[in-house]
C-alpha cells in the first residue's frame, strides 16, 4: 500500500504539524498534561525527581508540547531552544524510570480520547523520545576493567 492511500490509524499520512489543531489546540495539551501529572503525583518511583511545587513544570510540559505539535513556539520565546536532554540531566533518570514515564504518559495519551492517528502518532514519540532522556544506568560499575585480561 503506498503512503497516500494509507488511512486513519497508522499515523502514516499525519503530519505532526497539524496534531495541535487536530485535537482542539490549547485546551488538549493542558487537559493531557493534567493527567498525565496526576499519575506523576502518585508513582513512588517518579515522584521523588520532581521538585514539591509540580505547577511551573506541568505548565512548560504542555508548552513543550502543544509546540511540538504545531501551536507556535510560546515554549521557545518563553523558555530558549527546548535541549531537552540537557534540561533533565540535574535529574537522575534510570531506565527503570524512563519507562515509567513512557508507561504513564502513554496512559494518559489513551484516556484523551484523540482520533486514532493522533494517538499513534503521539504513542510513537513516547516511545521513542523517553529513552533519550535516560542519564544514569545504576547497574553499571563505576569503574569497568579497560583490559578485562
Ligand atoms: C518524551 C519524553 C519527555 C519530554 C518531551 C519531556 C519534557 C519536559 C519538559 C518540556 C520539561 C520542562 C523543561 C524546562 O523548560 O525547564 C521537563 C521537565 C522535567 N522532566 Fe521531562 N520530558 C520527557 C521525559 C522525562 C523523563 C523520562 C523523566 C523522568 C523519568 C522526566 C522528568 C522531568 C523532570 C523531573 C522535570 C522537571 C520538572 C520541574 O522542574 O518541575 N522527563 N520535561
């Protein structure tokens, strides 16, 4: 089947410019976000990275990605170039964590109700974008052998 004739639901023929429209703009990002920190606030596991007060964070989360989606570039005039992966390395973020993340925000995608080729399309760069955020790996020693001979 060739690109063109693909249909809703595999996210093939969506561009992630029109998302922010597609799911009613502003409003959606916010309303995802809400959920998905609301999961946040009770994981034991991610709770802990986050600082005590969750609101400026949440509100650069829903900036990040209505931006992202095609809703202009508030997040960059407010805050500079995204650097995502610079921007988490204060926080300790294993594997175990990151999937975590994945976990939860991937809930959170599936309780909004989206069209289906938007959740796809979101789903997909979940799972692909969370692991770059991984910076800590505690099962490696500190100190490898160079020359394990
Ligand atoms: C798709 C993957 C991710 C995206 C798009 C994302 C996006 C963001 C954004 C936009 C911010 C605000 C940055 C700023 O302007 O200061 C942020 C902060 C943060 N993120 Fe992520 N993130 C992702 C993955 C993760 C993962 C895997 C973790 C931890 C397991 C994590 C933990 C945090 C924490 C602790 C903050 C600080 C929140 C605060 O200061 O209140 N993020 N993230």
């Amino acid at each position: 089947m060739s690109e063109t004739t693909d249909g809703p639901g595999n996210g093939a023929t969506l561009h992630p410019h029109e998302v922010h429209d597609l799911v009613g703009g502003w409003p959606a990002f916010e309303a995802l976000v809400d959920t998905f920190y609301a999961k946040v606030e009770r994981d034991e596991l991610l709770r802990p990275l986050y600082p005590e007060d969750l609101a400026p964070g949440k509100h650069k989360l829903a900036l990040f990605l209505a931006q992202y989606w095609g809703g202009g570039d508030v997040y960059s005039r407010h805050h500079g170039h995204p650097r995502l992966r610079m921007r988490h390395a204060p926080f300790p973020i294993t594997p175990e964590a990151a999937a975590r993340w994945a976990e939860l925000m991937s809930a959170a995608i599936r309780e909004q109700g989206f069209p289906a080729d938007v959740e796809v399309l979101l789903l997909r760069y979940v799972a692909t974008a969370t692991p770059q955020m991984i910076n800590r790996y505690p099962e490696t020693p500190d100190h490898l052998p160079v020359h394990p001979r």
